[in-house]
C-alpha cells in the first residue's frame, strides 16, 4: 500500500479516476515534513450577489507557503470564494461578504483596511489570461509603476519573467505586444506581472483552464518552485491538476433549497491532499473525487 | 442493406439549391434601404456643388490670395474688402475656448459614469447628460449672453458685452455630453477583465481609469474630440448671439469677434441681393469651412485607426 506512511490510510481507499497514487504519496510526505503556519483564519463566511447566499458559511485556514486547492462542482462558489481574499468582490456592487478572514491576525474586512493595500499583497491569476493591450514590457512594468517603484525596473521585469519561466521566450522582443504571445504564454505573463509587485501570496482562479496540456504542465511545475516564496491558493476542476501541485485541498458543494429554488455553496471537506482523494470523510466528496459526481 | 436501400441509394432524389421563386419583398427593402443611404450622400454632394458654383464666381471677382493672406473683412462697406483672416481667427479662438471646457470636462464625466458612478447614478446621469445634447442652441446662445457674460463681468473680468469668450466657454458646456457619451460608450466596451487585472496588482480607482481604460478606449475618446471640435467649428447661433458681429483679428477673448458661421448666419438673413458679391462670398466662406471641417474628419478617421492598430 503506497499510502501506507499515513495514519489514517484506509483499508481500501477510494480508488481515485486517474490520479497517481505516487504522486499522492509524495504529497503526504511533504505535508508531514512542512509546519503548519496559520496565513489566512477564514470564518463563517458568507458571500450574498443581491441578498441571495452564493456561498454559505465557510471556515477554514490557509497555511503560509501551502498550495491549497479549491475543488467542486460549477456554481458551488469557488470563484467567489477566492476573490474574498484579495477583496476583489469589492468591484461587484451587488456583492455582500459576511464573516471574518483573518491574514495575519488583520481581519480583512475590517473598518481600516484598505482594499488596494489589500492587493499590493495578495495577487490574482485570472482563468483567462488577461494581459493588458500593452508591450510585454509594459505588462510586467504596470505594477511597479502603479506602485511607485521606479528604480531598477528593467531587472525587477527581468525577474519577475525569469521567475514566471518566460524570460527565455520573450527576451528578445520585451517591446512586442502582449498578444503576440500563445495563450499559455500569455498566463506565464500574467503570472510574471504578478509577481512583479512582490505579493505575499498568489491567487489563482483556474489558471490552466484555457491552456493546452504543455502549457498547463509549465504552470504547474512553476507552482511548485514558486511555493517556496509564496502562499499559492488555486481554484481547479482538474483533480489530477489538484493532486498534483496541492498540499491541501477544499471540496465545495451545492446545497440546493427546492422550496426557495436556491442554489447555495457550502465547504463539504478540508483536508490533506492524499485524505481528500483517498480518504474523504464525506460520502458528497468520494462521489466527486470517484468521478460518481458532476 | 434492405431492398429498399440499395434503390434509394441508386435513384438519389435530385438536389434543388435554386430558389422556388425571387423574393420580391427583398428586393423592395433593399431598394429602400439603400435610398436611405443615398439620402445623405446626395445632399452632401449637392451641398458640394451649391457650394463650389458661387464660389468659383466669388474667386473670378477677388483673388485666393487676397482671400486668405487679407487681413481686413469688410464685404458690406465700400471700399470692400475680403481677407478671410478675421474670421478664421475668431473661429479659432471661439474653438479654443470650447475646447478648453468640454474636452477635460466630457472625458472626466466619461470617466465618473464608466468607472465610478454606481449603475443606478449611471442610469439616471447619462440620460439627463444626454437631454443637455438635446437643448436647442439659440437656448445656449441666449443663455451665454444674459447669464454667463454678466457672471463674467461680475467677476471682474471686464468683458464686452457681446465677448468670445462667453460664447466659447458656453459652446464648450453644450459640448460637454457630446465628448462624454462617445466616450463613455467607448470605456464600457473596455473588457472587464483587463480592470480586474489591474485591481488585482494594487491599483486604485484612478490608476486603473488613467492607465488602463482611457488607453484602451483611446480612439472612441479621439473620435469624440474630434466630433466636438467639427461641432465647435461648426456652431452658429451661439456665436451669432453671443461674441458680437465685428471680424476682426484679436486673440484677446473678452473682445467681440465674428466667426465663420456667425458672419454667415448674420449675413444671410440680411437682405444681400441674389448674385451679388455679398451674396457669393456667403459661399465662398462656406466653402472654406465645409473644407476644414473635411479635413478635420479625415483626421480623425486616421487617428481612430492609427490607435486601432496599436490597442486590438
Ligand atoms: N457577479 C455576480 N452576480 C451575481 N451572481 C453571481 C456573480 N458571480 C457569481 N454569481 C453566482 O454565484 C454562484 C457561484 O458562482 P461562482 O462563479 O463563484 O462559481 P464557481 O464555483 O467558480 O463556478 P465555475 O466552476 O463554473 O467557475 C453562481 O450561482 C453564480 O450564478
Ligand atoms: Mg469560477
């Protein structure tokens, strides 16, 4: 039994649609030699679009230099849920956030802060890349001008492409535009503009969702260089992709309201990667991660 | 294979792609549209060709040069005298001051209701800025010569009566929701992810509407300057009300001055005999001011799709 080193290694555990058990071992190992560090206390949180409960009571805590990945059916939320941690909901008037998220102790939502110091910190990866109408130069350059930075932009883009795994492809023609680049390239910059501003933690909504299996395996392997530095939280439908490149992973769900036609998205199960997949606690998340399910 | 298919696949039932019969009721639409469109192009060349006829007989009396290098505009006296430079100088300056107002002002409003207001403010303020757009222009007129002109000269300003600055500041603020509905409808058709890609990297409100949306919708926002500068230029009765009727060549603008359109508003309602010289050079000068704003709107279909090229 591969799962063996785990304490709660079940007698026959789930078999999982596709996912390597190998990989999954690995992941335990690592989520055994890694301390547990406390980044973001999310409690009862509650997300309303126009006074109806998108998303409905979450708790949960996100460990400093984990990936976590969020995974669940469409609709349950994720998206929602991961834009509460750079407040990105802010922009949508009709969006609601009720509860707590604690970063660092600071409760996000708290009178003070202030949502644009909010995201100098926590950056965001879309699920469509979407590079400015700009030169790839200027692409990387638009958040260190934002903010001020002024010295040594030519080497802090530099960076930020080298760290992105761009740098190569694109250091000859830094002046081009944006979208001369593939589509995977186009992420890769995404991600590079991001980490140019120096975020603590990386946000990332179905960054491999457009991408082709190549593209989608850079981002991933750069996942795993960039959680040395970084908090990485991704929102995924691909549970290879999440048994992959996550140490903890969160099942959402729908809870659906016949009487009031509601559709509602709860947290079903937190867990460690290798237990969500082989171990789940919940009957709603084996069906998932099994395949019986959406 | 049954029998049945084998005959059905020998025998294929010929395919008919020909239409049953023409579709009449098509042709009549077509038709109809497309005199629409002729409408306008007619008139426009039949503006041309009013225009250019007299005109032509204008130059066979006074000379190009004398036209455009004269700095003296005086075709009703004797001796007369018809150097155009007065009146494209009060154009100019008429322009400017129009300018002044409604180029900041309409982006900034373009702004406030495409990146700031909530929708509910949007949906309420840009249909009341568009009934400004509908306010008829004798209305503006009046309303710079007996409201904005004294508020000028209360505040010390010592303007004339009749004062192109009054006339220009006030064709400025009936510009005002012309720059901003163009460019308005221009930075809501900038996709949203780009704003959330900029949000996310820490910018504020500002940095994102400056950085990001006014690049990107940059040649609706050209193409609405240029709209409110051809309409500037082309403003008649708020000048002819408002900034007085002597051409003369000042760039100071609490004097009175004659503009293109004022002197043949002002002229062609006076009683000129038909086929005079009074009467051609009302063509004459039309025609120069049919040209410039030509040229101005090639301008601004070259800008548009110079930036064009650059942004998509
Ligand atoms: N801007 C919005 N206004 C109103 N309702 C919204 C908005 N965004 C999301 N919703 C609703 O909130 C619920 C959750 O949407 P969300 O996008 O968070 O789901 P998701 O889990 O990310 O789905 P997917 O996997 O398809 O991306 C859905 O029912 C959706 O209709
Ligand atoms: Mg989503």
């Amino acid at each position: 039994m591969v799962m063996s080193d785990m304490e709660s290694a079940p007698a026959a555990p789930a078999r999982i649609a596709g996912v390597d058990e190998k990989i999954l071992a690995e992941r335990a190992r690592e989520a055994a030699s890694t301390r547990r560090d406390v980044l973001f206390d999310v409690s009862r949180l509650t997300v309303s679009y126009a006074d109806v409960p998108a998303l409905k009571g979450v708790s949960l805590e996100i460990y400093k230099n984990f990936v976590t990945a969020f995974i669940g059916p469409s609709g349950c939320g994720k998206s929602t849920f991961i834009r509460c941690f750079n407040r990105m909901n802010d922009l949508i008037p009709s969006a609601n956030v009720d509860g707590t998220i604690l970063y660092h102790g600071i409760d996000l939502y708290g009178p003070e802060v202030d949502s644009v110091e909010v995201r100098k910190r926590i950056g965001m990866v879309f699920q469509k890349p979407n590079p400015f109408p700009k030169s790839i130069y200027d692409n990387v350059a638009f958040g260190p001008r934002v903010l001020g930075w002024k010295k040594d932009l030519d080497a802090r883009v530099e960076r930020a492409l080298r760290h992105a795994a761009l740098w190569d492809e694109v250091k000859n023609r830094l002046k081009a535009s944006a979208y001369s680049l593939s589509g995977g390239q186009q992420q890769r910059l995404c991600i590079a503009r991001c980490l140019a501003v120096e975020p603590d933690v990386l946000l990332m909504d179905e960054p491999a969702s457009a991408l082709d299996p190549i593209s989608t395996t850079a981002i991933e392997d750069l996942m795993h260089e960039l959680k040395r530095e970084y908090t990485i939280v991704i929102v995924t439908h691909n549970m290879q992709q999440a048994a992959r490149v996550a140490d903890m992973t969160a099942f959402f769900s729908v809870e659906v309201d016949e009487e009031q036609d509601r559709r509602t998205g709860v947290l079903v199960e937190y867990d460690a990667t290798p237990t969500i997949f082989t171990n789940p606690g919940d009957k709603r998340t084996e069906d998932y991660v099994t395949g019986r399910f959406g | 294979m049954t029998a049945q298919d084998a005959t059905a696949a020998a025998q294929p039932e010929p395919i008919r792609l020909r239409g049953e019969r023409r579709r009449w009721g098509e042709d009549v639409v077509k038709g109809i549209l497309a005199l629409c469109a002729l409408v306008s192009v007619a008139t426009t060349i039949g503006i041309i060709i009013a225009l250019v006829e007299p005109s032509i007989e204008f130059f066979r009396e006074v000379s190009i040069v004398d036209f455009f290098s004269g700095d003296r505009w005086a075709p009703l006296f004797t001796p007369a005298s018809f150097g155009i430079q007065p009146l494209l100088v009060g154009t100019l300056v008429v322009t400017f001051w129009a300018c002044v107002v409604c180029l900041p002002c309409g982006l900034g409003a373009a702004i406030y209701m495409s990146e700031y207001a909530r929708p509910r403010v949007r949906n309420v303020l840009k249909p009341a800025l568009e009934t400004l757009a509908g306010i008829p222009t004798v209305v503006f007129g009046f309303f710079a010569l007996t409201f904005f002109t004294p508020l000028l000269q209360d505040l010390g300003l010592g303007v004339n009566v009749f004062n192109v600055l009054a006339a220009g500041l006030v064709v400025g603020v009936m510009l005002i929701p012309v720059v901003a509905s163009v460019s308005e409808d221009a930075m809501s058709a900038v996709p949203q992810e780009l704003r959330d890609g900029a949000y996310a990297l820490g910018s504020t409100r500002l940095q994102v509407s400056t950085r990001i949306v006014v690049p990107a919708a940059i040649s609706g926002i050209i193409a609405s300057y240029m709209l409110a500068i051809s309409r500037a230029i082309g403003e008649t009765m708020i000048v002819l009300i408002a900034a007085g009727g002597i051409a003369k060549i000042t760039f100071d603008p609490r004097e009175q001055s004659q503009t293109m359109t004022a002197f043949i508003g002002a002229t062609g309602i006076g009683d000129i005999p038909t086929g005079s010289i009074e009467y051609k050079t009302i063509f004459a000068v039309g025609l120069t001011l049919f040209v410039i704003t030509f040229a101005m709107n090639m301008l601004s279909i070259r800008l548009v799709r110079k930036f064009r090229e650059i942004y998509e």
